[in-house]
C-alpha cells in the first residue's frame, strides 16, 4: 500500500475544469481536490505551462495553481496564495 504523503484529505471531484492560458482555455478533468491543490489530466498534445490559473468546476472562480508533479497526461497542482 502507498504512504499517503499529503497533509490534508483530498475528495473525489471528477468534474470538468479549465486551465485558462493567454490564447483561450484548455479543458482537463479535475480527478480529486482539496483547499490546498489538485490532480487534474489533459489532453496528451497540449503543453501546460508550471504556472497557470485553473477554473475547476463551470463557473469557478479561478486559482493560481503551481505544477508540483507530472505524471504522462496527469498532473499535480497547488494552489497559490
């Protein structure tokens, strides 16, 4: 079994987010989620950059998010500030 290395519990979203770039949004799914961060996956062809505001429900307010891990298509992020 795997040590959970994580400070706080993260819930289950499966929810269809939004990382918003300078040309336009690019959807990912936002698999679990908590106050402090997130694992999120995109599609293979787009190139996320290691800081970017994240949206992660429909009509979310948007996060500063850092890249904290990656991992092929998913990705591990916390939420700045």
């Amino acid at each position: 079994m795997r040590e959970n290395r994580r400070g706080v519990f993260r819930k289950n979203a499966f929810t269809f987010g939004a990382i918003l770039l300078d040309g336009g949004e690019v959807s990912c799914l936002v698999w679990d989620a908590t106050e402090v961060g997130a694992q999120i996956e995109v599609d293979g062809d787009h190139v996320v950059p290691d800081r970017f505001p994240l949206r992660v429900s429909a009509g979310a307010e948007p996060r500063a998010a850092a890249v904290a891990w990656r991992r092929s298509r998913r990705i591990g992020i916390a939420f700045e500030g």
